[in-house]
C-alpha cells in the first residue's frame, strides 16, 4: 500500500476551500481505506478558524503556524513542507495557481514525481498509480502512470471529484511548526509585496442575467461589431474568454474564468468559445448555457444546454436580424 | 542580462481538430499545423522587450528533434540573438522533469540571469519551469504577467492569481519565471524577418556535450509514462438543434425567450 497521504488545503480569510473536501474525496478514490492528514499553514486566528473547520472531516491535521506565512507564497512554504513530508508520501493539491507555483519545485525536493491537474483517478497496483489527464485544450484525455515508490505530488483539477459528504474523521491536531522551522526562516530570494485587486470595469458583468460571450472563434478585432450588436438587440452584456483579453479586443474586467470573473447569469450565450475548463470554472449558479460553435468536438458542448454547429461569423447577424424581427 | 527562454514546438490547437490514432498510441500528426507555443511566444516577446531596455542577449532554447530548429528559428526572426537545438534520441520519451534536468544541464554550462518559459504547453502540465527552479536553487515565480527590471539584482514581478486579481512580489536574480498570456502583444513575424535568419547557426547540443547521465532522461529517467491518448465517453451533452439555418434560428429564439435571454 502507499505512503501516507496528504490533502494540502487551501483558504482565504478564515475559511477552507471547498476543494479540501473534494481532494479528501480523491484520496479515498487512490485508497478508501487511507487516514488521510490535512496539511494547512498560515498563521494566528485565520489559521486556527481553518483547522476548526477541517478536523472533522480528516483523520489528522497537521498545522504549521507562523507569521512568515500570513500571505503565503510558495518560496517560503516549499522548504518548511520539504522538512516536514515523509518520505513516499501522496500529497494532494488543488491546481490553481499556488499549485502552479508550489508543486512542481516541491515533487524535486521531495525526489518525488509529479502528476499535474488530473481529473480521475483509475487504479494503483503495487506502487504503479493510473490517473486520467486530459491533454491539447481538453480535446484528448490520456491515462498516465506514475512509479510512486518515492512518493508523489499530484495536482487534482477543482471540481473533478464530489466532496466526500460523511465527517468521518478523529481531526487529531499536530503541530508541526518547529520541525518546519527547523533549520530556520527559508527566505528571502522572492519576496511578497501586495495584491492589486481587478478593476471593475465599466460594466460589472458578475450582476448580468444576460451575457453574451465571445470568444477566439470570432477570429478578427473587426468582427466584435456583430457580438456588440447581437447584445444589445438582446438586452445583455458582453463577456468572453481569455483570448480576447489577450488581444486587447476587450477589457480584462469583461473575462470570465477562474483567472477572470465569476459570473451568475440566467442566459450564458457562448459563441466561438471551446469551453477550457479555467473558462467553465468562472460560470456558478446553473445557467442555461447556449453554444455556438463551429467544431463539434469543442468542450464546451459537454456542458451547454443546448448546441448549434456553426459559424458565429455568419449565424450571428442572422440571429441579430431574427430577434429585431420578433422584437418588433 | 543574459535572458533564456525555453520554447516547445506543438501542434496548433486553434487551427487542429486533435484526433487520436485507431490503436490509441498517439494522435494523427500527418496533417497536423505545428507552431511555437502559444504562451512560449508571449515569454520570448518579453524577453526581447526587457533586452530592449536594459540591454544583454536573448538566447532561445527547445528540446526537440530537428523539426524542432524551425521554431527556434521563427523566435530568433522575432528578435532574439541566439538560438540552441537541445537534440538527442536519449531524450525522447523524457517527462517533464526529464525535460528539466536537460535544460539545467545547459543553464549551468552559460551564466544567465533570467530564465523564462510559457506557463504550460499542449499536455497542460505547467511544469518544467518550476522543476527547473527548484534544480538550480533559484527563486521561482509562475503565471507571470509583468516584469520590471528594478537593477542588476533584482526584478519586479507580477503574477496572476484567483479572480483576475495580481500578486506583487520582489525576486532575486537569476531567477525563473513562466509566462501567462496577454503580458504583452508578441510582435508579427514576417517573410523578411523569417528569411534574415534563415541561415543563422543553431547549435545542436547532445546528451555528451551536456555531460548528462542517460539514467536522467528518456523513458529510463521517467516516473510519469502516458499509456494512451482516448476520448472520453461523451455525457449527455447538449441538446443539439438540427435542420436548416431558418428553422434553428425559430428554436433558439424560442429558447431564448422561454429562458429570459431577450430583454
């Protein structure tokens, strides 16, 4: 059987991210009978309202708690989780961006291996674990297999795995904190300096029932002007995907996603966009999603309401043109 | 300063349909269009644009068969001074931390400052900068989407975080960043700027002249194997609407209206 394993759980002004009950989920998919350990750090009251509310959902909790880790980047807390992981470990981690910065490095000190953003898990035999990944925008998944022998850092994409529901734990706590330490501060090559908060923008899309959103499918900075219209025929505003962002065809405050805005409208009209799962992550509360797009394999047909196979170039002004006609 | 950026020619996803092979084994890459990575080509504009101001070189690096040197090359028309093809059958088949150990071995023989690469590629794993980081001991920062050189020592960086939100952080050099999309707008490479370096040396560095042991790389030095390449079941999906432009324009403004999508 394998190593321990841990859930590393992530938290934002006092409270546990939901994934920390999903990761404990896909814990108990590599091994339903494991004790699994969360593994949370920070500092003070924050952290102690965090263990609280994991405890009894994990076996164990191991903190560590110091100041140097009130906002904590991962050139700090890679080391101290360095110290303190046995060795042969499984450790769990959302994949988001602290991962992005923690994982990689950790799986190196750790002499581990490293599976990045996986989305099932399939099987373990002896010290072979199978987990699926998906590869080229989510349009091909693979299975890939892992010697875990050394131990292993794995990234789980959010949302992958339905949090475990029954709080099975003992939610013994243990203090870690000086055997992280030991050996002193790591520092100081990056240092945090602030976080400049999105700006709104002229339109706060997070408050729209309507949006029409656009994405790479409409090709060319001259066609905005049939999204433009098509919104305000509908009564909507105007959202998109990444690449728009990227292109300067629209303001970063109008990009829903997990980098972007979380968005709750009634309507989520998506043309050209293929549906990335960063893209599907800024979209809560169950719209009724329409797709448009001309590739039939695009994602984001998975998930839609309902689905049309064309070009947004050409059915948009049509759809423009239907609506003013009903409308009157 | 002497800036490195590591790029990996894949196959173009916004132009493909990725479809994979009857046996599974890999995908069709007959007819594949191959380009630089998307966010590779975001992290060399940054470089030349940090050169620009500053001063230094901007050397270009991939792992790859020779297929490979046409990327290389396409980046250097864009403005980098240099380019390097690291290129030995003992590498295929590496992971990412193969990968990684590769290009170290190159770093350490050069002396850079700053060593870029795109936040991910086309298997989505955003790793080797991080792995890169952690080999040499230098500081490591991901989803970068600002760079400002505060002097010879040091670097202000911004990275994206949850909800389009950027953190601020303070970096030592040398130092690795990978780059987010959308830092800056990678300028458009023409004919001419192609055919300028058309016949500019690319050196090819092999296993040997990188002194690396083989049990590092390839599929020897690899923890992490892809078995196969699948699509998955599809779910229930989306309700399709079907028959000809007039009669899905009728549904879906019904459905609209239905649904409270017209005002």
């Amino acid at each position: 059987m394998p190593g321990k394993i841990f859930v590393y759980v992530i938290h934002r002004e006092g409270t546990a991210d939901d994934t920390a009950l999903e990761l404990l989920a896909a814990a108990k998919k590599i091994d339903p009978e494991a004790s699994v350990t969360a593994l949370v750090a920070g500092s003070d009251k924050e952290l102690e309202n965090v263990v609280k509310q994991i405890a009894p959902s994990f076996n164990e909790v191991w903190k560590i708690d110091h100041e140097s880790l009130s906002y904590i980047i991962a050139e700090t807390l890679r080391p101290m989780l360095a110290r303190i992981i046995p060795k042969g470990s499984i450790l769990l981690i959302p994949h988001e961006h602290f991962s992005m910065d923690l994982s990689p490095g950790l799986s190196i000190k750790l002499e581990a291996a490293f599976i990045p953003d996986v989305v099932a898990f399939e099987d373990i035999k002896e010290n072979k674990l199978t987990a699926i990944r998906e590869e080229f925008s989510g349009q091909v998944s693979t299975h890939v297999m892992c010697d875990i022998s050394q131990g292993v850092v794995i990234s789980v994409r959010s949302g992958a795995f339905k949090p475990e529901a029954t709080a099975a734990g003992k939610g013994q706590i243990v203090d870690k904190t000086s055997e992280a330490l030991s050996g002193g501060i790591p520092n100081g090559k990056r240092r945090y300096l602030e976080v400049i908060e999105a700006e709104t923008g002229e339109v706060d899309i997070t408050k729209s029932d309507i949006l029409v959103s656009v994405g790479r499918g409409i090709e060319d900075q001259d066609n905005m002007d049939i999204i433009y219209e098509l919104a305000e025929t509908m009564g909507g505003d105007i959202s998109c995907s990444r690449p728009i962002v990227d292109a300067r065809w629209l303001d970063k405050s109008r990009q829903v996603g997990t980098s972007g805005k979380t968005v709750k409208p009634k309507v989520y009209l998506a043309l050209g966009i293929s549906g990335s799962f960063q893209h599907l992550g800024g979209i809560k509360g169950s719209p009724f999603i329409i797709a448009i797009n001309k590739n039939p394999k695009a994602p984001i047909f998975q998930i839609a309401d309902v689905g049309i196979i064309a070009d947004i170039l050409e059915f948009v002004p049509e759809l423009t043109g239907k609506i003013e006609e009903i409308k009157g | 300063m002497e800036i490195l950026v590591c790029v990996k020619r894949v196959p173009d996803t916004a132009e493909n349909e990725i479809i994979v092979n009857r046996d599974g084994t890999d995908i069709e890459r007959e007819d594949l269009v191959f380009s630089v990575n998307e966010w590779d080509n975001y992290a060399v504009e940054e470089a030349i644009q940090i050169k620009d101001k500053v001063g230094g070189n901007v050397t270009v690096i991939t792992v790859g068969n020779d297929d490979a040197e046409e990327v290389v090359r396409r980046e250097m028309a864009m403005g980098a001074d240099r380019g390097i093809l690291l290129c030995d059958e003992a590498f295929e088949g590496s992971d990412g931390k193969g990968i990684a150990s590769i290009l170290k071995a190159e770093i350490v023989k050069g002396k850079y400052d700053l060593v870029l690469t795109g936040a991910q590629a086309d298997d989505g794993a955003g790793q080797v900068g991080g792995m890169l980081a952690a080999m040499l001991d230098w500081p490591f920062a991901s989803l970068v989407n600002k760079i400002e050189v505060i002097d010879d020592k040091k670097i202000l960086v911004g990275r994206e975080i949850a909800g389009g939100n950027q953190e601020i952080n303070e970096i030592d050099l040398p130092c690795v960043l990978s780059i987010q999309t959308g830092i800056n707008e990678p300028r458009y490479v023409g004919i001419r700027g192609i055919r300028k370096v058309a016949s500019a040396d690319i050196p090819v560095h092999g296993a040997n002249d990188l002194e690396l042991s083989p049990e590092l790389v390839g599929p020897a030095g690899s923890l992490v194997k892809r078995l196969d390449f699948f699509v998955p079941e599809p779910g229930e999906g989306a309700k399709m609407l079907e028959g000809n432009t007039q009669e899905i324009l009728d549904k879906l403004v019904e459905i609209l209206k239905s649904k409270g999508g017209i005002k």
